[in-house]
C-alpha cells in the first residue's frame, strides 16, 4: 500500500480576480503531491505558474479552490515543516552570517545557546566554517547560496523547496553547489524528506531529479510526469540521460505536440518517423489561435545565421552554452523558427530547414519575401490581418478589432505581449504599417517585398525595353 505524500494538492486551482469580474486564471486544475524519499524538479517555460505553484504546495498562498494537505490532514489545522532557498538570495545585509542562519530558529523561539549550535553544525555541513562574522557583502555569489541553503536546513524541514536557487550564479559555481547539495542528499547529511526545485535548466533536472514534471501555460497544467529510473552519479553523456533531455527539449518546445514519454528500459535510440522527416518539415501542429513565442525578428534572422555558418546543425545546450544564454532565454526564438517553418528540434539538434537556409542566406529584401510567405502560411492572426486589410474599402482597420479577437484566447497581459509580437512580424514582412498613436492597421503600400514576390507589373515589363532602346540610341554617333 503506497505511503501517505508529505504534501499533496487535490483539485487545486489559482486565479486572480479582475475589476470587470472576470479572472485571470494562472494555475489550471490539478492534483499534486510530494512524496518522501524523492527530489521533484518542476519544469516549464517563464511566466508559466512554476513559482505560484511551489507557493501553494509549500503553504505561502492559499489556492483559489481546492485543498492541501500535510501528512494526509488539511494544512490550515497545521503549520508545514519546510523551508525555502529563493533565486535571489535574501539575506539581512545588517546582520553576519552566523545570525542570518539563527534567523528563523530565532522567530521560531529556539534559545540561544541551542540556535548557535545548530546554526554553527549547518554552516560547517555547507562549507562555512570560518566564515560565521563575515557580512553578506564580503561574500561572493556562490557564499551567498550557500548562507540561504544553511539558513533553510538549520530548521531541518521536511521538505526544502527551492525556486530557481542556481540561476543567478554563474556556470561554474552552479555546478559546484549542484554537487554539494546532491552530496548532502545522498549521504544523508540532512534531515530534509524531500526536495522540491523549481528550475528552468533541462540537464540540471535530469541530474538531479527522481522525478520532473514538465508545466504548460496559460494556466499553468501538468504536461509529462516522468520518473527518472537513472542511478547516481548520473553520466551526462550516457543514453538514457540524453534521452530525457531530449523527450523534455521537444515537450518544453513543441507545446501544441503530445509526446509520447521514453522508454524506461530504452537505451536511448529513438526511431525516425516512417521514411523519416520531409525535407522543410517543421513538427509543430498549430491550433486555430497558437500562442506567439515572444522573439523578435532580430533574434530569429541571428539564430538562423549561426545555424547556417554551422553547417545548418547544431546541440542545443551546446548553442545556449556558446551564447552564454540559458536554454529558456534561447526557446523562444527557436520556437518561432518551428512556428514559421525555418528550424525544428529534434533529439537536441536545432536544424535548418530547406527555408532556413534560404532565409539565412538571402538579401535584406528576398529575406523580407521568405518571412512574409512564412508568416501568411504559418500566423493565423497576420493571415487574418491581411485579408481583413485587403478587403476593408480604405484598407485601414482599427487594432482593438483584433486586440479583441486575442483577448478570446489570453490574458489581458499576454493579449498586449501576442499584439506586440504580431505587429513587430507583420511591419518587417510589410503586411501592414501600424500607428500607435491612431493605433490604425494599414495595408502595406507596394513594396520591394512585393514586386520580388510577384514580379514586375506588365507596365514595368513594357517600360523596361523602352528605357534599354534609349539609352542604346543615346550612345549612338
């Protein structure tokens, strides 16, 4: 019979009421629990609801409806062990390391011979001994985590929750506190049940994690709950590892796709698709009103130049790797490459499509033309602008037309982010102009783009002979 889970959250939901009565949905309907035993590592895009979702489960907010439990009882009857270490590191700059830690052993009433000494124990468990009078701002970034993780373990909970505690470090002494804490945990060098870790790092949930459980947005759902079946230490470059990351890159990039998990007895080979992938193919199955990753056309035209001098393949991590940029900060402007069918992801590769490497290899002007085809074929909402503009008698539409169509499908944030990314797309392929003082949609006067999609008009192709007979005359004796 499986044990009772430390926390669970049975139908649990969080909206934020809105003045006209309407809400903002941020956490969908869903059950979850944290068992002992287990690191849980919760995955998923920026602004998805990772970290609303560890203030329910950890006690901090109460969720719109629904009901946590500790220990198999109602949480409002009791007061949950656990602590958190944040992403930023939280610290009283007044007060010396050793006192930050006796901190919250202070607010729970713990005497003072008693909190020195555990307070003394932890700091020496997390390397810092010898550092007990410094002031947080002798310390260096990695010192810092270290004092909040002390500071959360000296109240031995039961369950230590952490919200993105590595991402403000840099590579090195991120991977270094990784060890630590995984030594910690494996050693049984803390009291801690469970660990909770809200990350947006792929291969750090991976080495970490018993279990991962990848969130999709708006509102936050649980899309893949995967239980990893690979012993410690854990090889990076072993197959069952690459496998995960790879299933976990295409579900945190390919949000409209369902995936089907890996194998756990899998050794890591995955099959290609019968007769393998067409060439251009791009795997994203689009909805009637898909969510617009939030790149700019900058960032997509340098993501494609760089795959192109690579030889129109690269690893993903590696790529974030040599741009110095988190994978999560990089997902967005590979996932508008997917949406207009220039790249794909597949097991960890990023590749060129066909159009993308025409795209990458173009003039400003036929790059222009490739975006515009790309964008009409691909973006249901600059397809609707353009035919709305098209067929209006003074081809001008105001943009609260279209705002209101998207506020059908988004929040009223994420309404105003699609509208900007929408117009940042559809001004470059000249599809339309926009003023935002009037905000007025107009349609594109004839462009370069266009007469390099269409051709010349029959009145520039009878021109052209004229202008050449001419100027021939004009040089004649």
């Amino acid at each position: 019979m499986p044990s009772t889970p430390i926390i669970e959250g049975r139908a649990i939901e969080k909206w934020y009421p809105q003045p006209d009565g309407t809400r903002i949905q941020v956490v969908g309907l869903m059950d979850f629990a944290i068992e002992a035993g287990k690191i849980v590592a919760l995955l998923g895009a920026s602004g998805c609801g990772k970290s609303t979702l560890l203030r329910i489960l950890s006690g901090l907010s109460q969720p719109s409806s629904g009901a946590l439990f500790w220990q198999g009882k109602p949480v409002d009857s009791q007061v949950p062990n656990v602590a958190i270490v944040f992403q930023s590191f939280a610290l009283f700059p007044w007060l010396t390391v050793l006192e930050n830690v006796e901190a919250p052993l202070q607010a729970r009433g713990v005497a003072a011979i008693e909190r020195r000494k555990r307070a003394l124990r932890t700091l020496d468990t997390v390397g810092l001994d010898g550092f007990e009078t410094a002031y947080p701002k002798e310390l260096s970034g990695g010192m810092k985590q270290r004092v909040g993780f002390a500071r959360a373990l000296v109240v031995e909970p039961e369950v230590l929750f952490m919200d993105e505690p590595f991402s403000a470090l840099d590579v090195l002494t991120a991977e270094n506190l990784r060890g630590e804490l995984l030594e910690l945990w494996l050693n049984k060098k803390m009291t801690t049940s469970a660990i909770f870790i809200v990350t947006h790092n792929i291969e750090e949930a991976v080495m970490l994690a018993d279990r991962i459980v990848v969130l999709g947005r708006n509102p936050a759902r649980i899309r893949s709950d995967i239980n990893v079946r690979i012993s410690h230490p854990r090889d990076r470059k072993s197959a069952r590892f690459v496998e995960l990351v790879d299933y976990i890159y295409k579900v945190m990039t390919e949000p409209d796709v369902e995936h089907a998990p890996p194998d756990p007895e899998s050794t890591g080979e995955i099959a290609l698709p019968p007769g393998g992938l067409k060439k251009g193919q791009a795997p994203l199955r689009l909805s009637k009103y898909q969510m617009l990753p939030h790149a700019r056309v900058g960032g997509i035209a340098g993501l494609l130049e760089l795959l192109h001098d690579r030889g129109g393949k690269e690893d993903l991590f590696r790529l974030s790797e040599d741009l110095v940029m988190d994978v999560e900060d990089l997902l967005p402007i590979l996932e508008a490459c997917q949406l207009l069918g220039f790249a794909w992801l597949r097991e960890g590769d990023v590749q060129l499509s066909a159009q993308g490497a025409e795209f990458a290899d173009a003039d400003i002007q036929k790059r222009k033309v490739l975006f515009r085809q790309a964008a009409l074929d691909h973006v249901t909402i600059l397809k609707q602008i353009d035919n709305v503009l098209k067929r209006k008698s003074d081809h001008s539409i105001n943009d609260d037309f279209f705002r209101d169509i998207l506020d059908e499908h988004f929040t009223e944030d994420e309404v105003q982010r699609q509208f900007d990314t929408a117009t940042n797309w559809g001004r470059y392929a000249e599809i339309f102009d926009y003023d935002r003082d009037s905000g007025r949609l107009t349609q594109a006067e004839a462009s370069d783009v266009e007469r390099l999609q269409l051709g010349p008009t029959p009145s520039e192709k009878s021109a052209e002979p004229a202008v050449e007979k001419r100027s021939s005359n004009s040089r004649e004796p």
